[in-house]
C-alpha cells in the first residue's frame, strides 16, 4: 500500500504525511513501521526546490557606474577596494 500511494503522489510525502494518509484510508499502522517500510525500500520524499525571486531590472533606483570595468589589476596598492554582501538578506533572494 505505501508503494501504491508513493507513486500515487509522485513521491511527495515522507514517512509522517504516509502515515497520515495510510491511516485515512482505514489502515492500521504505526508511524516507526511506516519510516521502516519506507526506508527499506528506498522510498524517500521529494522536496520542492524553494522560490527564487528574479531580479527586478525594470526599478526606477539610480544605477551605480562601474568604475572597476572589470580591470581587476590596480596600477598601485590601496587604489581599488572590493567587498562582499552576499550576506545580507533581502526580499529579492
């Protein structure tokens, strides 16, 4: 029966939502038996992959220049600074 609705569910559910779903269908089954059955038999859940928000490129915020143009060899020390803000976490992802 659990290989039978794992397909039915195109692999979605993990043990507990099995249980869950063998048990409203009139089964009598327990929740470790089910995490056996299941692992036995390879059958594990599918996770979705998670919402990434595109890049707004149509906003009305002013562009900064890009003063670097990709010339990553300074003509002497202390005349181009980098950083990182990887980060910070925004709305846009």
């Amino acid at each position: 029966m659990i290989k039978s609705v794992h397909a039915e569910v195109k692999a979605a559910y993990g043990s507990r939502r099995m249980h869950r779903e063998l048990q409203g269908r009139g089964h009598r089954i327990g929740l470790r038996r089910v995490k056996r059955l299941m692992r036995e038999h390879g059958m594990r859940a599918r996770h979705k992959r998670r919402f990434k928000a595109p890049t707004d490129s149509k906003h009305s915020m002013p562009v900064v220049p890009n003063l670097l143009a990709r010339d990553f060899t300074p003509a002497a020390p202390n005349r181009v600074w980098t950083g990182d803000i990887t980060y910070i976490q925004t709305t846009e992802g």
